[in-house]
C-alpha cells in the first residue's frame, strides 16, 4: 500500500522543533489538530495572515521553506520585513545576530537535551572547582547557547534559552562572589535575564532578579536592592514559585537590609522565611535552585545575629548550621567558620577566634570562596588590639603565608 503524500516539509520542521505530534504543534498555535493536518497534506493551504507569523516563529523558518506556496502574484522571495524584525528582535536581546536561518541550518530537538546536560555539569562543578579555571568553561559554554539560539525553534528554542539563562546565571555568580567583579557580574546577570525573557521563565528570571539586587545591597544601596526584590517577586508569583524560593528572597532581602544598618528589619524577613518554610507543601522545586535550603537560611539569621549583637544567639545558630552542612558545601563552611570567628572577636575571645579562623584557612586551602576569605580578613582587622598575642600571629603567619597569599592573588 502506497504512502499518502504529504506536506514533509513543515513535517520535518516541526519535529526538529520539538512538537512530536501535530497535536502539540496545534495547541503551541492556538488552533484545531484538522488545521494541522491540512498544512501537511500534499496541497497545503495559504495560511491566514494571522497564523503566517505564529507558524514562522514557532518553527523558525519562512513559509515557503515549510512546504507552503503562495497564492499566485505573491512575492515568492523571503520576507525581508520579517529578516528585519528578527534581526532586530535577537540584537535588542544581546544574544546574536544572525539572518534567519534556513531549513538544512536549523538543530534537532536533541540539541536542548546536550546543551541542558553542559549546563548541568557546570552547576555541580560550581561547588569543587576552582572559580578561575570553571568561569572560562561557562562563558565558553553561553556563547555556543547564543549561537545554538538563532537555529532552534519552538520548545527546543526555549529549552536551549532556559539552559542558557541558567549558564549565565551562573557565571555571574562567580563573578561576585568568588572573582569579586560586580560591574561584570551585573552584565552577566542582565544577558541571564534576557535569555530567560527567551524561555519565557519567570522563575529563573525571579532568581535572576534576586541575584541583581546583592550589587546594591552589599553597598548599603537599600532602595535599589529593593526595587529589584520587588520586580523579582513579581516574576516569581508569574510561576507560580516554591516556597524555596521565595523564602530565599527573603533572605536576600535580610542580607541587604543588615548591610543597610536595619538588623531588625532583616530578622523578621527571616522569620517569615522560616515560616514559609515549615508551612511548604510537597511542590516541584527547580533543580538550578542548589544554592539555598533551610540550612543557608540558618546561616543568613547567624549572620544577621552577629551583626545585630545577639551573640549568644548568633553562636548557637551558627554551630547548628555549621553541624548540619552537608559534606559538598565547602564553600558555605568557611563562611560559617568566619561568622564563628567573628561571634568570639565580639565576646572578647580571641584565642576561639584564632581556632575558627584557623580551620576556615584550612578549608579554603581545599576550595577557594573569595567571600570566605573576606570574612577571615574582617576578623583580622577586628582582631587588631589583639595583634601582639601568640594565637594572633599564629593566624598572621596562615593568613599570609606562600600558598594562601598566591592562592588569593591568583584566584
């Protein structure tokens, strides 16, 4: 029995764009399944002005290259108005600016499925490898997400969008808090949030958003670190977002507000984080969202504690926290270690100060966090009528000794 002959064309185009059953690809446009069917028939008909544009951006690709033909009299070349208007879409995005791509250019749904995988490893690679050696694989990694953008469509376009916000995401994370460089940070941040508008994803665009907000934050820039909580919580409840997350708001908000001088303030956003945590459902969490837990939000209100003068409290908190980290979280551990430090500088203590300094040094020796060792130099500098004490200089002689010293310029 011979083949009904069809319309393979726009066939071919939409399972390279991710829609496996005609089904998908109707309900993506809005439209009935028979109206599917008629396209890839063997004699496809004109589609309706309204439905040219959704089949060319879903699909990626011109009408005529999806096996259509146009009624007699119609230009048969490209549309060079709508070249224009994707040009102009994807450079005002700052992703790429390439002409549309045609048929034989455009990538298989698999791409997303690779490109989310890279992505993946980088994430877990995040909390072992030394900054400066992952940041170059995670740039690298963004710019083929860029190239590959321009030659997917439909889901495979969002997917590789959504894997390449992430990327991005990242990236800007080592740039604050592991590199130091938040004006660089800032406009990695901005190219994550363009590549999330891509994928259409407001709960990475709300995660993206809440990592801006620390660059005014960390420099006691209180309204502006709160007009982007506040436009993150927006994109969060678009989602709609686990309690994860937005408890993880909060306690970004904390972290401003204590930066801020407002200690109290930052303690009730933490008490409602901690509220929202003890009250969440079983809800689907993103598996990007590996940089926050009930433990992190621990470590926020130890933090917070400390510089509220609550040290009693904040010891306690922080011994808690540092108990319950897990073995990976190596980074958060020196971190810890020097809030531990800090406790005991403030209680008047500083041979236990000297110990907790001692073993954060250990630690970063293993896996570098350059907010880590900002914490072990704000003790030092606290540490200063202290400085002739043999525990002192023992922390002097780590501190700066060869391998900490080139380790902290090189890195």
């Amino acid at each position: 029995m011979s083949q009904t002959a069809s319309n393979t064309r726009l066939k071919a185009a939409r399972l390279t764009a991710g829609y496996h059953s005609q089904q998908a690809l109707a309900t993506a446009l809005g439209v009935g399944v028979r109206q599917v069917r008629r396209w890839e028939s063997e004699a496809p008909p004109w589609p309706h002005p309204d439905l040219q544009q959704a089949l060319t951006r879903v699909l990626g690709q011109d009408l005529e290259s999806l096996g259509f033909t146009p009624p007699h009299g119609r230009d048969r070349g490209p549309d060079p108005v709508r070249r224009q208007l994707v040009g102009a879409t994807v450079a005002a995005v700052g992703l790429a600016v390439v002409p549309l791509q045609s048929a034989t250019a455009m990538q298989p749904a698999s791409v997303a499925l690779d490109f989310e995988a890279v992505t993946r490893s980088h994430r877990r690679l995040y909390w072992s490898v030394a900054p400066a050696n992952l940041h170059p694989a995670a740039i690298a990694h963004a710019t083929l997400g860029c190239a590959l953008l321009p030659e997917a469509a439909g889901q495979t376009r969002c997917a590789v969008a959504a894997a390449l916000a992430e990327t991005y995401l990242l990236a800007g994370r080592i740039e604050f808090f592991d590199l130091r460089e938040p004006d660089r940070a800032a406009a990695t941040w901005l190219r994550a949030l363009q590549a999330a508008g891509e994928a259409d994803d407001p709960l990475l665009g709300a995660a993206v958003l809440g990592h801006t907000a620390f660059i005014p934050g960390w420099c006691g820039d209180r309204e502006a670190a709160t007009e982007r909580l506040v436009a993150a919580r927006t994109y969060a409840r678009r989602g709609p977002a686990p309690a994860l997350l937005m408890a993880w708001l909060d306690a970004v908000e904390a972290e401003c507000e204590t930066r801020s001088g407002r200690t109290r303030t930052a303690l009730h956003l933490i008490g409602h984080a901690e509220d929202l945590l003890a009250n969440e459902r079983e809800e689907a969490v993103p598996e990007w969202l590996d940089w926050f837990s009930p433990v992190r939000l621990a470590a926020f209100k130890g933090n917070t504690q400390l510089l509220a003068g609550h040290l009693p409290q904040a010891r306690t908190t922080l011994l808690g926290v540092l108990e319950d980290l897990a073995p990976a979280e190596e980074k958060q551990r020196s971190v810890i270690l020097g809030d531990l430090a800090a406790v005991e500088v403030a209680a008047g203590a500083p041979e236990a100060a000297c110990e907790h300094a001692l073993e954060a040094l250990d630690q970063l020796e293993r896996t570098w966090y350059a907010t880590g060792m900002d914490r072990i130099r704000d003790v030092r500098r606290s540490l200063a009528p202290h400085q002739h004490k043999p525990c002192v200089r023992h922390l002097d002689d780590r501190l700066y000794g060869w391998s900490t010293t080139v380790s902290a310029l090189a890195r």
